[in-house]
C-alpha cells in the first residue's frame, strides 16, 4: 500500500501539536516543583511559628528560674549573715563559768565554816570577812554574767535554727534552680534542632523554586514557539481558502461562459479550453 504523503499543512499541524505538549509537559513538571516549593514553605513558616512559642516558654522558664535564683541567694545572705551575728554574740562567752562560780561557792564556805570553828585574831577574822565579802560579790557578778550567757546562748540557739530553716529553705530553691534550668536547656534544645530543620527546608525550597523558574522558562519558550507555529498554520489555512475562493469563482465563472455558449459550438470549444488553460494555471481545483 502505498504512503499517504503528508502535505505542509499536515506536518505544520503534527509540529504544532507536538510543542503544545511539550509546552504542557513542562507546565506540569513546573507546577509540581511549586507545589512542592509552597508545601515546605507552609511546613517551614508552622515550624518558625513553633519556634516562636518555643521561645516564649523557654523565656518564661529562664524568668522562674531567675527568681528561684534570686531566692536561693537572699537566703544564702541572711543565713551567713546571721552566722557572723552568732559569731559576735559568742564572743566573750564564758564556758565554764557555772563551775567557777560553784567553785567560789565552795570556797565562801570554807571561809565561812572555818570564821566559825578556827579561833582568828581580830586582824585575822577581818581579813576573812574582806575576802569573804569580795567572793560573794564576785559571785553576785558572775550569777549576772552566767544570766545574760544564757539569754545569748538561748538566742543563738534561735539563730541557729533559723540559720538551719534558711540554708534548708535556699536548697529547696536551688533544686528549682536545677529543675527549671534542665527545662529550659530541653526546650533550647528543640528549638536548636527546629532551627536547623528551617534551614533544611530553604535549601529545598530555593531548588524546587529554581528547577520551578527553569521549567517555567522553558514553558513559555515552547509556548512562543506554538504561537510562532499556530500564526503560521493559520496564514497556510487562509492562503488555502483564498484559493478554494478564487478556483470556484473561477469556475463559476466559467460554467456561466459555457452556459451562455452552448449554442455556439465554436464558442463552447473555445471556453471549454479556455477553461482547461486557466485550471492548469492555478493547478488543481476541487470542486464540491
């Protein structure tokens, strides 16, 4: 069988087609790329988003943890400072002074009993008597001293429990120091990883936008080629009709010149080759 041979038109039609659907296959890998383009920019501003929040609690953390700091610290202070108030109050403090006094007590005694039961010259009873009188004056002082240790020592009793209950109270906040600290530090830790992943996801968006602006160039290319290629086909198609026109005007023409000479034969044969010079003239007419 033979092989239709296509004309002009028809292969202008077939290159036509053929880069409309390059230009559309084009398109198509071009809105792919922006699709995915677009997705990890979404995916990208929810994870800045996240981020934000992120950072809102890890400040918040850092502010409680400040205060637990600040806490801990004030009774820190107050415990050390109550320690050099204990300190000033112990100086001076007398240990053994209860035993002393006890033992002038027993001493007085002596003196007493022996004023009483040892004959003493009159120089010698006065002698005891002064010295007497001077133990229980010492003694009187020293009961006031011992009065006013144990006062001291009763508040230093009081300070040390409340240097106790401050030291106690300064490890509980530094435990919240810890705990709130280790907080913040995972939340940070988050968001350094969120962060990294933002830069990731730049990356990949910057190639799909750059693969999305190659494609749509090359796009738009074929997309001029087809207007280029469709003005063509259409210039091709009028020039055609122009001529379907003009051949059936011409033989309309004709057939009215063979009508009007049908009585003349001479006539008819001339139109009749007339006509047969004016279609070899313009090559092959269809008539329908």
């Amino acid at each position: 069988m033979q092989k239709r041979v296509q004309t002009e038109e028809q292969s202008a039609e077939l290159r036509y087609r053929g880069i409309i659907e390059k230009r559309n296959e084009l398109n198509d890998q071009a809105r792919e790329f922006a699709e995915s383009r677009n997705m990890l920019n979404k995916e990208r501003r929810e994870t800045i988003d996240d981020i934000k929040e992120l950072r809102d609690e890890r400040d918040g953390l850092n502010k409680q943890m400040r205060r637990h700091k600040k806490s801990r610290d004030s009774y820190q202070n107050k415990a050390k400072n109550l320690i050099e108030k204990k300190k000033g109050k112990r100086k001076g403090i007398h240990k053994d002074l209860d035993r002393d006094i006890e033992a002038l007590r027993a001493d007085a005694k002596m003196l007493a009993v022996k004023q009483e039961t040892t004959p003493l010259t009159l120089v010698e009873e006065k002698e005891l008597l002064e010295t007497l009188k001077k133990q229980y004056v010492e003694i009187n002082r020293l009961e006031e001293v011992l009065g006013e240790q144990d006062s001291i020592l009763a508040d230093v009793k009081d300070v040390d429990e409340k240097i106790t209950m401050l030291f106690k109270m300064a490890d509980e906040e530094h435990q919240k120091v810890v705990e709130v600290n280790k907080q913040a530090k995972e939340v940070h830790d988050r968001i350094t990883l969120m962060s990294k992943s933002i830069s990731h996801l730049i990356s990949e968006s910057n190639k799909n936008h750059e693969n999305y602006v190659k494609l749509k160039e090359r796009a738009d290319a074929f997309h001029q080629k087809a207007n280029e290629m469709r003005e063509k086909l259409m210039a091709m198609r009028n020039i055609k009709r122009d001529e379907i026109r003009e051949s059936r005007q011409l033989i309309k023409e004709q057939n009215k010149s063979v009508k009007s000479a049908l009585t003349d034969k001479k006539k008819l044969d001339k139109a009749a080759d007339d006509a047969l010079q004016q279609l070899m003239k313009k090559g092959k007419v269809e008539i329908r």
